[in-house]
C-alpha cells in the first residue's frame, strides 16, 4: 500500500522515508486544524456573530505578533528547536483555552470564545510555517515541484475524515467545546513525528549556501529596499485581502442561514469537509500537472479568475434576487455563489497557490531565503488580514455600504491581484536567471562552449614544456583555427625548448613562402659553394632586370619540371605575382600529385584567387591528403569564395562527404550571405546534409527570425521523437549477448541528440543563456539542475516546455518515456523485433555504430528470421556495416553467405572472403567493428563515442612489422601515428630507449632536435602488428570532433 502510495506522489526511493514522516505529522496536524477551527467558528458565529468585523482585525493583529516572533526566534534558534516548541506551544494554549472555558461563566466564555476565534489565524499561519519549514529543508526546489502538490495529502485527508465525523459524533461528543481534546491529542502526536524527522535529518543543511555573492540581509530595511520581497509581500496581501473579503462576506450570510448551533456546527463541518475534499482532488490529479506543463504563471492566475466569476455571480444573484434573508427563498441564489467563492477560494489557495507561491522563494539565497518566507508567509501574511479587517470596518463606517457591497469592492482587489501575478512572475524569471549565473560563478567557470575551452587548453598546452604535447596542440590548433596560425607560430618562436624554436621557424618560412625559394640562389662565380642550392640562370637574371618579375616562360618550366622542389618553388613564386594569367599554373599546381607541391600551390591560393582557382580548391575536398588544408584556405579567403562554395554543392555527382565540408566551411565562414546559403538548404532531401546545415547554423551564431522558427522548432521536435524512440529502445533490449552495448550505443545516441538540441535552442533563445543551463546541467550538481531546469521552465514556449524539460531534466528512463509518450506514443516492441527496427532505421534516427551493433547482436544470436535485412546491407556503401552484415550471414548460414557475396563486384567480394572466410588463417585482418572495440578498449579512446572510433577505425591501416624491424617516427620523416595492436616494441626517443611498450599504446608526436635526426624509433621486440592512422587525416577528425580532441590533450 505503501508503495502504491509513493508511486502516486510522485516519491523516489531515497525521499520515502521523511515524505513518510511529513505525511504523518501532517495527518494529525490536519485532525487538529479541522476540530480546532470548527469549534471555534461554531461557537463565534452563533454568539458573537456581530463582532466579526472586530475579530477579523483582532485575528490580523494577533497574527502579526505570532508570526513576527516566530520569524525573530528562527534567526536565534535552531529551526528543529523552533519548530518543536512551535507545536508545543499551540498545544498549551489550546489546554489553556479548555480549560477555562469549561470552568468560566457565559460571560467570561464570550472572551474565550473572541480569543479562540480571533487565534484561528495565528495558529494555522505558525503550524504551517513549521510544516512548509521542514518541508523546505528535507528538499530542494525540483524535489520540492514534484512532490509539493501531494505531501499535504496526510493533512488534507484528517481534516477531511474528522470534518465529515463530527455531525456522526455528536451523540458521542453534543458539547462543541469538548473537540478540544481531540484537538489537543492531536498536536501532541504530530509533535512525536516532527522530533523523529528532526532526529533523522538534518535540517540545517539546507541553509548552507554555495553564493558567492554578499549577504544582502533580512532585517526591514533590507527587505524594503528588496524590489523581489516587495513583489512577493504585495502579491500576499491582495491575495489575503481577497481571502479575508470572501471570508467575511461567507461567514455573515452562513450566520443568516442557520441561526442554531448544532446546525450551524454540523454545516460548517460538512462544507469544511467539502473544501478538503476539492482541495484533494485538485492535489491529486490537476496541481502537478498544471505546475508541471503550464508553469507557475498560470498556477497563480487560476484562483483570481475563478473567484471573479463567482464574485460577479454574487452581484448578479444579489441585485435581482435580493442579498437578505427578506429576499425569501430566493436568498439562496446569493447564498449559493457566495459559498462557491468561498469553496473555490479556500480550496485552490490551500491546495494550488500555496504550494505554488511556496517555489516563488527558491531563487532567494539559502542563507536568507527561509527566515523571508517565514517573514512574508508569516508576518506579511497576517498583516493583510490585519488590513482587511481595517478595509471591512472602515467601509462599514459608510452607512449605505451592505453585505453585497464587499463584493464590488473584491471586484478592485481582484484587478490589482491580476497586475501582481504578472509582475511577481517577470521579476521571478530574471532572479532564476540571476540564481542561476551565481551558481556557475559558484563553480568558478564562465559559461564558455565546448569549441571555447578546447581553445583555451590548446593555447596553454602550447606553452608547456613537453614538446611533443606543444606539437601536437599546435598542429590540431593548425586545423581549428587557420586564421591565426600567424600568432600561434609567433608564440612558439619563445619557446624555452631549442626544438620548438626550430619547428616554429620551419612553419614561419612555410607561411612567407621561403620554404623552398631560399635554396635558390642567383650566382656568378661558378665556383662558388652552392652546395643543396638551385642556381637561378643568367636569362632569369637579365628577366629580373627588365621586368622586375620571373618570366613567364620561367614560371612554365618550374611548373613543368619533374623535379618537385621546383614545381614548389613555383608555387611559391606564384604568391607573389599580380598578372591574372599566372593563376592558370597555380591551377595545374593545385592538382599536381605531389603532396608538398599542393599544400604549396593550397597556401598560394588563400592569396591570389579568381573563380578557377576556388573551384580547384574545392576539388580538393575531395582528397583526404588536402582537405583539410583546402578547407582552410577556402575559410581565410571568407566571403568571396561563397558563391563558388554553393554553386560546387549543387554540382551533380557531388559526394556527400564533400557536401557536408561545403557546409562547414560555409557556416565557419559565417555572415548575412553565409546564413542565407545555408537556410537555402535546410530542406534538402538528405536528412545528413541537413543536420550538418543546422550544425553548422549554430556555429555561425544563426538567430532565427519570425519566419524561420517554425522550422527550427520541428527540428527540435525531431530530435526529441528520436530521443523518445531510443528510450523506448533501451528498455526493451535484451541485456543478453551483446546487449548492453546496443544500449550504450542507443545512450550515446540521445547524449548525441541533446548537444543538437542545446545547438537549436541557441538559435530561438539568449545563446549565453543556454549555455548557463547547458553547463549547469552537465555539472552534475543537484542545485546546478534544480536552476537550470527552473530557468528552462521560465523562458521555453509552452510547446517546446513540455518536450524538452523531461528530455534534459535528471529523471529516470521510466518516467522520461511515460512524460514523452504523450506526445511520441510508441507500441512496446518485441527484444527481438527491435533489432530489426534499429537496422532499417533512416541512418539520420540510428547511426552506423548503433547498426553495427545490431548486425553483431544478430549474428551472436543467429536470429535467421531476419537474413533477409542482412542479405540487403551486404550492398550497403558503408564498410564497416557491409562488413558486419557479411560476417553475421555467414554465422547463420555459410551457404547462404556463399551464394549473395557472389553478386558483390570482385573487389568486394574478395576484401569481404579474406576477413570472413579466413579469419583462423591468421591473415593479420581485421573487421573494422573489431578494430573499434579494440580502440574503445583503450585509455586514450576510453568514454569516446563509438561513433567517433568508428571514423578512426575507417582510416586505420594495418602494418606488420617482422621481429628486430625499425621504424622512425619522427615528426619530420613520419606522416602517421600508431597504436600498438599486437606484439611489443621498443620506442626509442633522442636515441635513448624509453622502455617497452604494450598492446594499445598511442604513440604520438615525437619532435627530433638537429642533433638527433632520425633518433625516434619503433623497433619491434616481436612480430607486430601497427594500427597506421594518417596524422593530417587525424587531425582533421579532431577538428570536427570537440570531445574527442579534449580527450586527446588530456592522454598526449
């Protein structure tokens, strides 16, 4: 039962036990606020009726003194000791209060009666004060949003359970005055319950405070000066001004209606009982989801609406039908609305506003923000009953002004109660945000992103004294940001390490084209040493002289030469011409087959360009070897080479990969043009291009306008049905086999789809506030999520609210699936079948690493009922799918593999038999999917997305190296690195041995100086086997993958 009822309130395993506690307190709090209250107005109201404008103001006035020293005492004690003595107090005084009424005479019994009356106030503003106290110390604030709505339930259920037994109780219990023992019976209990939670939980720890802003204090000036306090303070006055109207105007028409006291008793019970009972209803199955999904603007906007309908009725049913027991029968129409505004006003305030007005405090510093809200729930509080009681006898005073004329006057209060909540919810919004800028302070990072801090570590590695860490920075630094190579270069030139300088000064003369034009030399004496020089000859001179420009026959003939360095040198000459009839040799250059030539004639293009040289670069995006030097050229040139960038992406028989760089390159470019060519495309057939068109938005600093953001808002919606899918996905595959790794593959997927959420919200909000929730969210902190989630709730459209909170809010996987399937509704597959579904899936809603997976799970399982969905991924263009798909067939049907590899090409079909067929023959060949769980096995590729080792794996080559074998592996002669996939090795360093190493061990940079050339080596202790990655092909992944080059500075 138990159970049942924490599932209901919404309680998580860890809150069981002080939720528990709080229901208990609470329950027998509940009994003794419900026989209290139905005492004390059963007796007033058949006595002393005609005081009750008098024991309104008196209940004001009491209430202020009560809950002023309650908020003094809590700055000077413990709040366990406070909240104890609290309850012990209201039991004495309800002792005290029977006692005496039984022994005094009627006369002295009126007083006790005003007394009691007047306390009813003041004891349910202190016992609630305690109960919200503790309660806001057990939890924080999306703790507090979840369960809020329901931890009353044990105090709402007695009051409803004793209001409803008192007309049974009355041959039992036929004096009023005697439910004052239950009464004080009561209190006495829910005072075990509250020394249990104080025994159990801490409940000072809530008020430690990780601000680091300055203690503003919580003294009356300070929470005057306190534009938020004045807010909240002026909210609850017109929001108990309005309670204390509807009160006055109930109790005097109930008093009209029955004059004797056992009905009186019996009606005040049962309507008490009735307001409980909405009040639980709307506790149980609206409050949470009208908090949840239509936040908290619209939570305190309901009551004033719905007691200005019934307040208008009053003056309608009172003005044609009469307002007075002369009226007859007919009073009951006036009767009636005025009870509905009081039913409602009671129940949505206790049940609804309270809880919601409670959350207006949680941005308020932890230092401060409880002994406020006990200042404001607790003294403001009572001051506006204290106000309206002076409102009521004042407008008494006017000798036309009768009891329908409180009802106009509500009608003014209830004008200024609109004007606050929307007042109080707008500064509400700006102090979350505020909250949440001081707990990133907190953590003592700006809100930089992720592109931002990988700068920033790169920058400060380069200044380390490990020079092959400072390479290595430089050369991904190289890569991500080509426009200041100049400065980086220039930094290293100070380098404390000889190497570095010298490494800086071959990269300096690269860039002023001297890298091979300084071993050209004019010369006369022919004897003289021109050892390792090209002479320049006489005609070139007599060239020099005339035009003071090489010819450009001489141009021709470098361009021409079978030497290399003078195809270079060419190259290298070509910057420095002004005549555009020398771009046609940088072109033939830019497609010459030597590697230095090209990067050459790359470098040459940044500086002189026409519409044949942009095109020619952005053939270049095409080779591995260049692309990412072409790309970088075609990002310094910038906006001039857009137009040839999007003419070259709807060239036919484009490549997609070349497509997706047009893409990035055009968003890193960025500006007006940039942002229009890429929205131009943001509807193209292939969903790929398309992400890669809102990736590179997003990086450009895109903001879309009233006419774009429909399409970004579907976009997120995507994304989020995929998240959704996949969550359904991971329940519902099997742990078995390979299992758990689908799901790590379909957790990296949503992980995947999160970081393009936060890229698209960036586009529709505040960019800077975005990423304040991004980085609180991922720091893991309760009060950091708790902020980021509120912050979230406060600026997201209602439409987007509802989705995206459950996908990036800390919740179990059951309850992210059970908030989604509202909107994503998603039949429960099968284990099985699910693996299907994720194959077949459009590569943009499961990746290739995911379906890798699948294929391998197949396989192991020998799921034969699906050979047909392998048989047709035998044809898909992607390696490592096409290969996994192969070996999956084979393991369920040699036969059945035998005959379709046999419609592959020859090529493929052969690639495919020497990895499947002959994998006992110890061919040294390995499946790309075993290469990545090789990788995803080491340190340096632990935690990296398998979709990310995937594109390692894919431009993985494998080398054998025989026993006593060498291999240089210096930065200048070595193109590659490589990790040790079988075998060991000795790695040589200057000339001296560094120690052996073992299977999965990166070998990075490794800068020589002069005085070692050729000293760093591989020499293999036993026959082994390399994994060979291209280092220009490496740093290119790294530059289009964040995570993954943090995670290579940290190991390098």
């Amino acid at each position: 039962m138990l159970k049942a009822l924490f599932l209901a309130l919404n309680v998580r395993p860890d809150e069981e036990k002080p939720v528990l506690l709080l229901l208990g307190k609470g329950f027998f709090m509940g009994i003794f606020l419900a026989t209290y209250q139905v005492s004390a107005e059963t007796l007033f109201l058949n006595r002393l009726e005609m005081y009750l404008k008098e024991a309104i103001m008196v209940s004001g006035f009491l209430g202020i003194v009560t809950t002023a020293l309650f908020a003094t005492l809590q700055n000077r004690l413990s709040f366990s000791k406070l909240a104890l003595g609290n309850l012990i107090s209201i039991f004495l005084f309800t002792a005290l209060i029977y006692s005496t009424f039984i022994e005094a005479d009627r006369q002295w019994q009126d007083y006790i009666i005003f007394v009691m009356f007047a306390m009813i106030g003041p004891i349910l503003a202190v016992s609630l004060l305690g109960f919200w106290g503790v309660f806001g110390r057990l939890f924080d604030l999306r703790q507090s949003k979840r369960i809020i709505g329901g931890i009353d339930i044990g105090q709402l259920s007695a009051a409803i359970l004793t209001s409803f037994a008192i007309p049974f109780l009355e041959p039992f219990i036929p004096n009023t005055s005697n439910y004052l023992i239950i009464s004080g019976i009561s209190i006495l209990i829910s005072f075990g319950f509250l020394i249990l939670i104080t025994v159990r939980f801490d409940l000072k720890k809530a008020e430690i405070s990780t601000s680091k802003s300055e203690n503003t204090g919580t003294g009356i000036k300070h929470l005057v000066r306190n534009n938020y306090v004045r807010l909240l303070s002026v909210f609850l006055i017109f929001s108990m001004v309005a309670f204390t109207f509807v009160q006055y105007s109930f109790q005097g028409v109930v008093a009209q209606q029955y004059p004797e006291e056992r009905e009186l008793r019996n009606f005040l019970a049962i309507f008490n009982g009735a307001i409980l009972v909405l009040g639980l209803i709307l506790q149980t199955f609206v409050n949470d989801r009208i908090i949840g999904e239509y936040g908290l603007k619209t939570s305190l906007i309901i009551l004033p609406v719905i007691l200005a309908i019934f307040t208008i009725g009053a003056i309608v049913a009172g003005t044609v039908f009469g307002y007075t027991l002369e009226a007859g029968a007919a009073f009951i129409w006036f009767f009636l609305f005025i009870a509905l505004s009081r039913l409602f006003n009671f129940s949505l305030r206790d049940s609804l506003e309270n809880p919601t007005f409670k959350l207006y405090f949680m941005p308020l510093d932890n230092r401060i923000r409880f002994d406020i809200q006990a200042k404001v729930e607790g003294v403001v509080n009572e001051a506006s009953r204290f106000i309206a009681g002076l409102l009521i006898i004042g407008l008494s005073f006017l000798t036309f002004f009768e009891l329908i004329h409180y009802s106009y006057t509500l009608i003014f209060i209830l004008m200024g109660y609109f004007v606050m909540v929307g007042k109080l919810y707008n500064e509400y919004r700006n102090r979350v945000k505020i909250k949440l800028q001081d707990q990133q302070r907190s953590l003592e990072e700006l809100p930089l992103t992720a592109a931002e801090k990988l700068l920033g570590r790169l920058e400060r590695s380069m200044a380390e004294g490990n020079p092959n860490k400072v390479i290595f920075a430089f050369k991904l630094l190289e890569k991500v940001e080509p426009q200041l190579l100049p400065q980086y270069i220039n930094s290293l030139m100070d380098h404390q390490a000889d190497e570095i300088r010298e490494f800086a000064q071959v990269k300096m003369n690269e860039i002023k084209g001297l890298s091979v034009s300084e071993r050209y030399v004019i010369s006369i004496d022919k004897g003289s040493h021109t050892t390792g020089k090209q002479v320049v000859s006489g005609s070139d001179i007599l060239d020099l002289f005339k035009s003071g420009d090489v010819s450009k026959a001489r141009l021709s003939k470098l361009c021409k030469s079978e030497n290399s360095e003078d195809r270079q040198y060419a190259a290298e000459l070509l910057s420095n011409k002004s005549d555009e009839e020398s771009t046609s040799f940088l072109i033939e250059l830019l497609h010459d087959l030597d590697p230095k030539v090209r990067n050459a004639a790359i470098k040459t293009a940044q500086k002189k360009y026409n519409q044949e040289v942009l095109n020619a670069l952005i053939d270049n995006l095409n080779r591995p070897s260049f692309s990412v030097q072409a790309a970088n050229a075609l990002t310094i040139i910038g906006g001039k080479a857009l137009s040839a960038l999007d003419s070259s992406f709807y060239k036919s028989g484009q490549p997609t990969p070349t497509m997706i760089k047009i893409v990035r390159i055009i968003g890193r470019i960025g500006g007006k043009k940039a942002t229009e060519q890429l929205w131009n495309k943001i509807d193209y057939p292939d969903k790929l291009i398309v992400s890669q068109v809102l990736l590179a938005l997003g990086n450009s600093g895109f903001k879309a306008n009233i006419t774009q953001i429909p399409r970004i808002k579907y976009a997120i919606e995507s994304d989020i049905e995929d998240i959704a899918w996949n969550i359904g996905a991971i329940n519902e595959v099997s742990s078995d086999y390979f299992g758990n790794e689908i799901k790590q593959a379909l957790q990296e997927e949503i992980d995947y789809d999160v970081e393009h959420i936060y890229m698209l919200l960036s586009m529709l909000y505040d960019s800077k506030s975005i990423q304040l929730v991004k980085e609180n969210i991922e720091s893991r902190t309760n009060e950091g999520v708790t902020y980021a989630i509120e912050l979230l709730d406060v600026f997201l459209s209602e439409d987007l609210k509802q989705r995206i909170i459950p996908v990036l809010d800390d919740l179990p996987y059951t309850e992210k699936a059970k908030k989604l399937e509202i909107f994503y509704p998603r039949e429960r597959i099968d284990p099985t079948l699910v693996l299907k579904f994720l194959l077949n899936r459009d590569f943009s809603q499961t990746n290739r690493w995911t379906k890798a997976c699948i294929l391998y799970q197949m396989g192991l399982m020998k799921l034969s009922d699906f050979a047909f969905d392998l048989i047709a991924h035998l044809f898909n263009p992607d390696k490592m799918i096409r290969e996994m798909a192969a070996w999956a067939l084979h393991e369920i049907s040699q036969d059945l593999y035998g005959q379709h590899v046999s419609r592959l090409n020859e090529n493929t079909r052969r690639q495919l038999d020497a990895i499947i067929l002959d994998r006992d023959a110890d061919s040294g060949k390995s499946l790309v999917f075993e290469k990545v769980l090789f990788l995803k096995g080491i340190p340096v590729f632990d935690h990296v997305y398998g979709l990310v080792v995937a594109s390692i794996a894919d431009i993985i080559q494998e080398v054998v190296l025989p026993e006593g074998t060498s291999l240089s592996v210096d930065e200048h002669y070595n193109d590659n690195f490589f990790i040790i996939y079988k075998g060991s090795i000795n790695l040589y360093e200057n000339g001296e041995v560094k120690g052996m190493t073992k299977e999965g061990e990166f070998i990075g940079e490794l800068i020589n100086s002069a005085k070692y050339m050729r000293s760093n080596l591989i020499v293999a202790i036993t026959e082994t086997t390399l994994f060979k990655i291209n280092k220009d092909d490496f740093y290119e992944l790294l530059s289009d993958n964040i995570n993954l080059a943090e995670k290579m500075v940290s190991y390098v």
